[in-house]
C-alpha cells in the first residue's frame, strides 16, 4: 500500500457509434480506501467493486460541477454501502459496517452476495443544471456488477455490460482491482451487440487480467476483439474526499437552534466543553466547532 500514484481510466467509443467503452485500472485508488475504511477483506471486495464502477460512471457525467451516488441498501451484515463520484472521476466512499468478513465460496471469491443480501440499489445523479435524478430497483445478486447492470437496464433503459473485480494480498491490501464498462448508444449495428455478447465471457475474472499487468488498452482489446475502436483519452482518477469545515457547518445549520443547545448540554453535563465535532463519513476527518460558531 507504498504507491500513491493515482488510477488510470480508458475512454472509447467504436467505431460505428454502437457503444462507448471505459476500462478502469482501480488498484491505487481501492488501496486509499482499504487505508481511509480499514476495511475487512469481505468488505474490501463490496466496497472496491463499487467505487470502480462509481469512477467510471462518474467520469460520464455531462458537466464538471455534476455528481453520482451510486449504492446498496442491503439487509446483510455489510449494511449500507456508497460511493460518490464526480466528473472527474475520483470517487469518495462510506461502508456502514467495514468490519464485515464471511467465510470464502466455495470457488474461493469473497462472498459478496450475502455481505450486502437482498434489498436495492440506488442512484442519484445530482447535476448542477436541475434537479436531483433518482431511480432505485430491487438487488439481484448482490455481487454489484450484475446489479448495477441491471439497474441501467431497468432504470433508465441502457444496455451495460459491466465487469468488476479486486483481487487481495494476504495482508489485506488489493493486490489488483479494474473494472470494464460498455453501454450501447442509440440504435446499435447487430453485428456489434452479437461480437459484445460473444467477447463478455473473456471479462468473468477481470482482476485477474489486471493482476497479469495487462495494460487498460489491452483490456479494451479483449472486450472489444474484432470490433474497431478508438481510445480517446486516458484519465487519472483518485479516491478523494472534498469535506471541509465549511460543508460541515451546513450541515449543522440544518439542525435546529434547540437541538444544538441540547446536544451542547449534554456535552456539558458529561464535563466536556461545550462544542462539538462532526466526523466525515467518507474519509474520517474531524471537525470541531465552537459554542459561538455554532450558535452564531
């Protein structure tokens, strides 16, 4: 967990104008949040699915101030789980419960589909030209890429084929971690959709490939074999939390005045001093405000 260097993502489109493709090589970027979450290795392989998926469908945002959530309400021991996106890219996440670790399958692959069981997916695109976008479908398999795929399906009528994977050290810390997301655009050569369907079967352990050190272009080549594409940038992505005193002075202001006060008391009451701190959930920073700050 030395490499501070952040993760890289392929963006490309074939050549037809049938999809557009995005290969993430996540590794460094799961690496941050094993380290923020101190995250269990059942827990590590849910949460890291989600934030690679969450980087690249943040990363097809229309405008720079947009954003996505993308999460599961789960009624297994993992508790809720999201990941939050912007146009960039880089990605801030929350696990309510990262302890989480159940025994292996039988195959050997963390057993995602129970740490999150059954409930729903949900995603929120907040765009800074309107209002918040929601939509929520029902868990299918809890392994993330099937349901996110499905959600894209059922939600909002897009044909995706997504593939994710983090593969762990015996430390704990991810060894290799991507992830390949392909959506149909409008009106499809059948040629290409069957070529898609065919070449899926190659990207059932896309860890693996990355662990191999293949690089995201190489990838897209195995996804899209025999299909004419163009990469048209490369973007480096990160695990990056934008909370600051200020946003969580906001967030306080949201409270009632006697709510405050109450809470302010029973600081007191406790022999504190009469403040409080408010904790980010997505990266563990602590911020401290005043009586006068808070009552001003």
């Amino acid at each position: 967990m030395e490499n501070k260097k952040n993760s890289v993502m392929l963006r490309g489109m074939t050549r037809d104008g049938s999809a557009r493709v995005l290969v993430i090589n996540s590794r460094d970027m799961v690496n941050e949040m094993i380290k923020t979450h101190k995250t269990a290795p059942t827990a590590t392989a849910a949460l890291g699915r989600l934030v690679t998926a969450a980087s690249m469908i943040g990363s097809m945002l229309p405008e720079p101030g947009d954003s996505v959530t993308v999460g599961f309400k789960g009624e297994g021991p993992l508790g809720q789980i999201l990941a939050v996106a912007d146009y960039y890219g880089c990605v801030k996440a929350y696990v309510q419960n990262p302890e989480t670790e159940l025994p292996r399958k039988k195959n050997g692959a963390p057993d995602v589909g129970n740490a999150i069981g059954a409930g729903t997916v949900f995603m929120v695109r907040d765009l800074a030209s309107g209002e918040p976008q929601t939509g929520t479908v029902e868990i299918v398999s809890g392994e993330v890429a099937e349901d996110i795929a499905t959600y894209f399906a059922k939600s909002e009528q897009v044909p995706t084929l997504l593939s994710l994977g983090v593969s762990l050290d015996k430390d704990g810390s991810c060894l290799a971690a991507g992830g390949v997301l392909i959506q149909l655009l409008p009106f499809p050569e059948e040629e290409t959709v069957a070529l898609l369907e065919r070449n899926a079967e190659k990207l059932s352990h896309i860890s693996s490939l990355f662990e191999k050190g293949l690089s995201n272009e190489e990838i897209a080549e195995i996804a899209l074999e025999d299909i004419p594409f163009d990469p048209f940038d490369s973007l480096e992505v990160a695990y990056r939390c934008d909370c600051s005193a200020e946003r969580m002075l906001k967030k306080i202001r949201s409270l009632a005045r006697s709510e405050i006060e109450r809470m302010l008391c029973e600081q007191e009451a406790e022999g504190k001093p009469r403040e409080l701190t408010a904790v980010c959930r997505f990266c563990g920073s602590e911020y401290t405000f005043s009586e006068k700050e808070l009552l001003k």
